[in-house]
C-alpha cells in the first residue's frame, strides 16, 4: 500500500491514500485483490484519468453516485445546493401542509400555498448529469418521509443514462426501505423519477410547468477562456458543455434563470451554483427575472451557490 500511496502523490494525486484505497477496492471482490487490474488501474490513474471515471462512482453527500466515462464528476462543493435545497423543499412542504390542511398561513402565503393539494414534492434537476444533485436532495426528502416528483433532463444523452440508471437505483431503495420501515409512525417516502434528454427545460413535461417546487441547475459556469487552466482531468476528460459557460460564465445560467419563473409554483426555489466573481451579475439577473435572490457560501467546501424565489403573489 505505501509503496501504492507514493506512486499517486507522485503522479499529482493530493489526497493519494484515499485514491489508493478506492483503486484497492476496485480490484477486489470477494476479499482477493486481482493485481493485474490494480496495475491497470493505477497506470490509468497516474497517466491523468479521473479517478471516479475509473472505479465507475463519485460521492456526493454520503452516497455513491454511478459516473460513466465522459460524464461530469459531481464536485464535492455541490453538498451546500444539495443541502439548501432539501431545507427548502422540507419548509415548503411543511407550508403546504399547514395551508392546505389548516389554513395555518395569513394573506398572501395562505391564497398561495392552501389551494395546492399536499402532493409528493415536485423536484427538477437541470443540466442533471450523472443526476447526483436532484438525486441527493430526493434522498434527503425520502429519508424524512416525503414522497418526490423528480424530473432530471440534460443534452448530454449519456450523461442522461447514468442519471436514469442512478435514479432508478435510488427508487428502488426507497421502495425497499419503505417496505421494511412499513410499521414505522414515519416511513421513508416515495420516488417517481424521469429523466430527459434536451436543452434546458424544453424536455420536461407541460405538467410540470409552474407546479415546481425546487428547482436546482448546477450548470456549465466556467468562462471559455478559463477552461484551459482547470485541471487536466476536467479539460481533457469532461465534455467541454459540461464546462463551458461562455464569455464570462453566465451564457446557460441566465437561460436557467429566464426560464425559473414559469416553472416554479409561487414561493418555489431556483437553486445554482457559480463563482464567487460571478455573483453580483447573476444576482442582477435574478432580480430582473422577477425572483428574490439569497446568496450562499461555504468556506470549508469552497462553494457558492444562489437561490431565486418566485415571489408568492
Ligand atoms: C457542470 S455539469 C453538472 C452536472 C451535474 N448537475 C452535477 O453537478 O454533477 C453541467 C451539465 O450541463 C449539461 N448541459 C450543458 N448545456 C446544456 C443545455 N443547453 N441543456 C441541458 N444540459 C446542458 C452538460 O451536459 C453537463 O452534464
């Protein structure tokens, strides 16, 4: 095994035990490691491919998310839009619930939310990828007893079958713990999950439109001429629309922000990630779109994200 870590921290590899550890793992079933694929494994490694295309998986909030190769690898600083995201879905679902079974809210919050029936939690993914974002926040709703409505679509057909292969996983699980959890006071929830192939939003359902209740994009924000300074397993091994976001980041995210309003339910979110420079731009675009902007950061995982909310009336 050191003699394994120093290979990788040689080749670049900062976090070279945790790498050597997975590439372990992969080349072992049945407690016997298979060092031949090890060392095909690990010559891959060292002559520059993602380690997550490799072994086939990436971890986004304590799951493992099928990756194919040529696909994006979930960012580790997408957790902060995952996490927001489901607290968002939860009060919203929790406002609903309250409106519509006691007409608990005041004015406008309760003209807005009571007429909506307590349904599942309607969740889309755009620009989904292997589908790790939508799919974690969805996980996080099952697992305190909400059942989902999830859309995922992307241009990117392959990216489009590992996310329906993720998300088919994810509702099987969630039907077999609901069965096994079936005599508790509260079950974990319920999964219908479609993906789309397409541009943005033109794939999804007409249903949908205007009945979303978080909508989460972690789009293409990288400048163009920024691209060539990432890392070389971004450039040479992610599809350069999985990167790119034109002149200055924001050519896709002001397309996911145009089409928000018309696909949020009154007092939904929009959720995306970019960069800090970023910021006050897409804030502004926010706001002409009619969407009440917040702006949130996390430090320790080097992330910013914002969300719009559709105003309530
Ligand atoms: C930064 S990756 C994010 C993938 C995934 N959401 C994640 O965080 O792992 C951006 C994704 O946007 C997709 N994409 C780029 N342009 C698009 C468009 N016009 N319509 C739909 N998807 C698009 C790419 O194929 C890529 O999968």
């Amino acid at each position: 095994m050191e003699q394994l870590v120093a290979r990788l921290r040689a080749a670049g590899c900062v976090f070279a035990e945790d790498e050597a550890r997975i590439l372990v793992e992969a080349a072992t079933s049945d407690d016997v490691t298979d060092d031949a694929r090890l060392e095909a494994l690990v010559a891959a490694r060292v002559d520059g491919l993602p380690l997550e295309h490799l072994v086939g998986w990436a971890e986004l909030d304590g799951r493992r998310w099928g990756v194919a190769p040529g696909v994006f690898v979930p960012r580790q600083r997408s957790e902060l839009l995952v996490r927001e995201a489901a607290a968002r879905a939860l009060s919203l679902a929790a406002a609903v619930g309250a409106g519509a079974s006691a007409g608990a809210l005041p004015g406008a919050a309760s003209e807005a939310l009571s007429g909506a029936e307590a349904g599942p939690v309607l969740l889309v993914d755009l620009c989904c990828g292997c589908g790790a974002l939508g799919g974690a926040v969805a996980a996080r709703l099952l697992a305190a007893g909400h059942d989902v409505e999830l859309h995922a679509a992307d241009v990117d057909p392959v990216a489009v079958t590992c996310a329906h292969e993720n998300l088919e996983a994810l509702a099987a699980e969630a039907f077999a713990a609901r069965a096994a959890g079936a005599d508790r006071a509260q079950p974990p929830g319920r999964l219908s999950a479609q993906t789309y192939t397409g541009d943005l939003g033109a794939p999804l359902p007409a249903e949908a439109w205007g009945r979303v209740d978080v909508l989460v994009a972690n789009a293409p924000y990288v400048p163009t001429e920024a691209i060539g300074m990432m890392p070389p397993e971004a450039r040479e091994h992610e599809p350069h629309a999985a990167l790119d976001g034109g002149d200055d980041g924001l050519a896709i995210l002001r397309r996911v922000i145009d089409l928000a309003p018309a696909l949020l339910r009154p007092g939904g979110h929009l959720l995306v990630e970019t960069g800090e420079a970023q910021v006050g731009a897409a804030v502004g675009h926010l706001e002409a779109a009619g969407l009440v902007p917040t702006v949130l950061t996390d430090d320790d995982l080097g992330a910013t994200a914002l969300v719009g909310t559709a105003p309530l009336t």
